[in-house]
C-alpha cells in the first residue's frame, strides 16, 4: 500500500532523509518509530504530498506522490502533529467544510460527517466551538477529519502528543479500531503506544531505516534464563518470591547449571529463552551497536 524507495530529502545543506526504503502492507497498523528529530514527520510530509522528495520514489495506493499528487491526497488522510483545527468553528461546521474540500459528494457530506464523528467518538460534541473541547477531543475531531473521506491509507503524526494517560489511551483505542478496515501508517516515538496498536514496525534513526519487519520479529535472544531454589550458582539474583535466577548466553551454559542445581538437591523451576522486549530492540537499535 506504500513503497518507499531510496528517498532523499535534503533542507538546503542538510539531509534529513539518507536514501531510505521500506513498505508498508495494505491492511495493517505500520508503527513508524524513532527518536525526536530521527526524520518521521519529514518522511511523512513525503508521503502526504506536503513535501517534494529530493530524490527517490514513494508509492501510496499506487500512485506515485510526485507525478500523481492529487490521485495520492484523494487516497490519504493525514493527521499532523499539530492539528490544525478552527477553534471558533462548530465540530460539524468543520468535519462539514472539510468533507466538501476533500470533494466528497454535497449529497454524501451528512452521512460521511456522522459516520467519522460516530467512529471516532465525536458524535456528542458537534454542536460545540471546536476551542470549547479538551485536547483529547480536538485530537479526536483531527482523526474524524482525516477519515471523512473514507480514504485507503491514514497517516498519522504522533496522534497522542501532548495528551493525558487517559486521552492517550482512547486515541490509541481508536487508532486500533481504525486499523480494522484500512491501512495507518503512525509515526511516534513511545513504546507501548506500538505495542498497543501495531501490526508492523518500521525503526528510522538519524534518517536512516534501521529496521523493519514484524513487530516480533524486532527482538531477538537474550539468553537462556533458569529459575531455581535450594541451591546455589555463580551470579544468580534472589527473585522477590524466594527463588533464585540466573541467565546465560548459551543453551549449554544454562543446561549444565541446571544440572548443577539439581546435583546440589535444589529445585529447578524454570529454563526457558529470554526474548528482548521492544524498549530494549529500539535502544539497541538507536543507540546501541546496531545503531
């Protein structure tokens, strides 16, 4: 559903984007991840049209987004990082004015504007000023207004900046469910949000694509952990529950420490892989050797 391949963008005498490639399958929630300042929202003023690449291709619905702009934004909805929203308008007045500018039928704009404000939990607040409602809502309303036109593709820009715990776990909510019937593409740089609501995973630092695939497939091995009482081995810590653990780099490392415990009459509990959590894959990713 979007191609990127080897996209340059270039402010001047600085690169923000070194050549970078990856895709995004089409009916999938694609967590574009990475550090402030990494190239996300440059990346994504890419793929919206907002702006011209330097040089390289990017695809979205099969449309090229330089040679078929206008064919790309009647594809995408595009939320920003700051919406951009009309404090002084009603919430139906603009998801109104918004449908008719992104060309939906005069005919079609009263059922297209329920069924965003409806989707996206906005329904019980279109009478009121869009500058009366909390940020959460206003993020809400900025989503109803990138589906209005029931595009293919959504691309959103860090959707829960600036919110509280509980907005942002509405946002999130939403993004999931939004995900059911079209592809989101959703840049950020806070871990659970992706574990959350992510298919895919797609990692960028200092402008460069540093990984994709999966969203498991981000970690890897981290060891072999054994859990164990009544005995005792080199470097084990004691487990708030009285038992004791210790992790080694090898199978059979761990296997011949097992057999050590039970040589000593201890109990062994556990010997299982450890796996990488995300947090530690992205830190590795971004600031470690595979950085």
């Amino acid at each position: 559903m979007i191609e990127v391949d080897g996209l340059v963008k270039r402010y001047g005498g600085f690169t923000a984007l070194h050549g970078i490639s990856f895709a995004v399958r089409g009916g999938s929630v694609t967590a574009f991840l990475g550090l402030n300042g990494a190239g996300k929202s440059t990346t994504l003023r890419v793929l919206s049209c907002f702006l011209p690449p330097t040089s390289g291709t990017v695809t979205v619905a099969g449309h090229d987004a330089v040679r078929a702009s206008e064919a790309v934004r009647r594809e995408i909805g595009y939320l920003p990082e700051s919406v951009p929203l009309h404090p002084e308008m009603k919430v139906g007045e603009y998801l109104r004015f918004r449908a008719r500018l992104k060309g939906v039928a005069a005919t079609e704009v009263s059922a297209a504007v329920s069924q965003a404000a409806s989707r996206c939990k906005v329904d019980d607040v279109v009478a009121a000023p869009i500058g009366s409602l909390s940020k959460g809502y206003r993020q809400r309303v900025g989503i109803a207004d990138a589906i209005v036109h029931r595009p293919k593709v959504l691309i959103l820009d860090e959707p829960t900046s600036g919110l509280d715990p509980a907005q942002r776990l509405q946002v999130r909510a939403l993004v999931k469910e939004l995900g059911s019937d079209r592809t989101v593409f959703v840049s950020t740089h806070i871990i659970p949000e992706v574990e959350a609501t992510c298919d895919d995973i797609v990692v960028i630092h200092r402008g460069r694509i540093v990984a994709s695939g999966p969203l498991a497939s981000m970690a890897r091995g981290g060891g072999v952990r054994i859990i164990f009482e009544k005995a005792s081995l080199p470097n084990a810590d004691l487990r708030d529950d009285g038992r004791s653990q210790a992790v080694f780099a090898s199978a059979e490392l761990a296997s011949s420490a097992a057999a050590a415990v039970v040589k000593q009459g201890g109990t062994l509990h556990e010997l299982a892989p450890v796996r990488e959590g995300l947090e530690a894959a992205f830190s590795r990713l971004t600031t470690g050797a595979d950085a």
